[in-house]
C-alpha cells in the first residue's frame, strides 16, 4: 500500500514516498545553473516541490507522467507545503498501483449509471428515450462516460467526475422544472445527459488529465453535438424540431459566445441548462478549493482564478479564538515569491485572465 500520501504529509517531516509527476519544468537559478520545479500527484492531492542541487543530472531520466520515488524535506513556503527534493528516480509502472494516484469518485460508477439509466427509462417522450438509450447502448460510450472527468482541472476533475456531475444536474433539473411553469422536463433531462457527452472524447486521463488531439481541434460542444446528431439519422422518425432543441441545448450550454458556445441560449431549458451547469460546477469548485487548500495558516484559502475570489474556510473561521489574537487579512492575490525570481502571476495578468475563464470553458 503506498505511503505517505501527500494529505498525509507534515511540516518539517523528512519523506521517501512514490508519486505521480503531473508537472515537470526545468529553470535556472541565478547562479546559472538548472533546477527542476514539480508538481506531484497522488489520489489526494497534488504538492508543489523543488530540487535545488544535482538537478542536471536527474533531468533526463524521467518525464511528465512518470512515476518516480523521491526523498526530501516537507518544508513551508508561502504560507504553503513545499517538498525540497534531495533524491529522485524513476519507478516502472508494474511497480505501483495506479488507483493511489488518479484520483476517483467517492460513489461506485456502475451504481451510478444505473442511477442514470433510471432517469432515461422515467422519461416519457419516446423519442428523447429512444435515442439516449441507443447512445448507451454502444458499450465504448456507455464505458467511457461512467470514467471520465468532467473537466481537465476545474471541477469535478476525477475518474467517474462526468457522470457524478450530470446525475447532480439531473435532480437540479427535476427540482427547477417544478418550480418554473412550461419547463420540458424530459428535454431538460435529455440536455444534461447529453450535453458534455463530447468530453468522453475531449479528455485523455490514462495518467494525468490533458486535452486529446481532438479535444484541442473541436472541443467537446462540437464533438458532443455531431455525436447525438449522428445517433439521431439512425432514428428515422425523431422529429426535426426536436432535434434542432436538443443540439442547441448542446451548442448553447456554456452561455456565452466568449466561453465557446456557438449560440447563446434562446429557450428555456436552454437557459436553465446553462445556468444549471454553471450553479454546480462553481459549487463543486468551491467545495474542493476549501477542501485542498494548502494554506497552513488562516481562515483563508489561497485564491482561486476559476473563482476570482479567496474562499472562507468556515469551520476554520467559526473555530474560538484567544480575544488577544487579531483576525488575519484575506490572503492578497498577488504576492510575490521571493526565491529565483519566480512572481505569483497578478489577478489582472494575461495568464490570470486565461485562468479565469477556465471555469466557463470547462464546464
């Protein structure tokens, strides 16, 4: 069983553990000489580290995604763990168990898509049920869309993130076509599970998630839209203007031409769709930033660009504290690191503003 785990680790602990590098950049000291900056990964995190000395000879054995087992020292930097690496080396993958590093939904995927497969078989438009369940029925699709993600890193960024995200929207959906009058639920219904089905395609997640080919040259609102348009010529008696809904519900769904949707929405379960989808992804966002976050003082988390905000920790702020003790600020976004030169990118940089609209893309 692998040991430590990055949520494991302590300040000031020295660790040899296995993990995953999901990051690897070679810079320069100032000195001149190389150092390497990482990012490594395990099922419950991911921990920022450097290796300061004997770094050229350590740069070519190993790659973005390999394994490696390292020694160093868990130290704090910037109010932040920091792993100061002091030996690294490469690990074969027969070596470990990739379920310790790829982080996986809580809840079971197969009892998930029956869960799914019961909210198709409640619909009653028989068109909309004819065509999910033959989507479904290709065992490549149904298989890829119970493992992959939601999105690359924003939200819901775990194996079985997808459909644990659309069965969350399907129970948004029941509840709001309650409320609002001449809402469709079963076209509600067939544009949640529909709407992100591109990203079975779009993501790639065999080691740490990244943008396929495709996914790079269409995006999964287009790849998602041709897949259900193709499913429906198979069909030949599902109605033309059904059909042109449930492919804008797809094409319109991040909201906003700027966030790439072709279309913005034009109907209402269009709309709801979209303001559906963005309601639970900022929640997932949000719940995970308070939940990782590696700041080991204060009440505040770090900031997060997809949010543009700090978030609260609340149980952390709520917790008694001595009357002598004076609440600390929220966290400023644009602090600056201190050493070799490395700058926290500004909330208004162009790789923040990138950033910030990763939520929106991604969603």
């Amino acid at each position: 069983m692998k040991s430590p785990y990055i949520s494991e680790l302590e300040p000031n602990q020295t660790i040899t553990g296995t993990f995953l590098v999901s990051h690897k950049d070679v810079r320069q000291k100032k000195s001149g000489e190389p150092y390497l900056s990482l990012t490594l990964s395990d099922r419950t995190g991911d921990l920022d580290a450097k290796m300061w000395d004997n770094a050229a000879e350590a740069i070519p054995t190993f790659e973005r995604d390999s394994f490696v087992r390292v020694k160093g020292l868990v130290q704090i930097f910037q109010n932040r763990p920091q792993l100061t690496i002091h030996k690294i080396q490469p690990v074969a993958d027969s070596e470990v168990e990739s379920s310790d590093y790829f982080p996986v939904s809580k809840r079971d995927r197969e009892e998930m898509f029956r869960e799914m497969e019961g909210w198709i078989a409640g619909m009653s438009n028989p068109h909309l049920k004819a065509l999910l369940q033959s989507i479904f029925a290709d065992p490549k699709i149904a298989l890829a869309y119970r493992t992959a993600p939601a999105a690359k890193s924003v939200h819901h960024n775990w194996i079985g993130g997808l459909i644990e995200h659309v069965l969350s929207l399907c129970v948004l959906a029941k509840f709001t076509a309650a409320h609002y009058a001449d809402i469709d639920l079963d076209l509600m219904l067939s544009g949640v599970i529909l709407h992100d089905l591109g990203k079975i395609h779009e993501l790639s997640y065999s080691r740490s998630f990244a943008y396929t080919d495709q996914g790079q040259l269409l995006g999964h609102i287009v790849i998602g839209a041709r897949m259900v348009d193709e499913k429906i010529a198979l069909l030949p008696d599902f109605p033309a203007p059904l059909r042109d809904l449930l492919l804008h519900m797809i094409l319109s769904h991040h909201g906003q031409l700027e966030f790439g949707s072709p279309k913005v929405p034009v109907f209402p379960e269009a709309l709801l769709l979209h303001l559906l989808d963005t309601l639970d992804s900022k929640m997932e966002c949000m719940r995970a930033l308070i939940e990782r976050d590696q700041m080991v003082e204060g009440a505040w988390t770090g900031y997060s660009s997809a949010l543009e905000r700090n978030a609260l920790k609340k149980a952390k702020f709520s917790e008694p504290k001595s009357p002598a003790l004076s609440a600390a600020p929220a966290p400023s976004a644009s602090g600056r690191a201190k050493a070799n030169g490395e700058r926290r990118p500004a909330p208004n940089s162009p790789f923040s503003e990138k950033l910030r609209d990763a939520l929106n893309r991604e969603g």
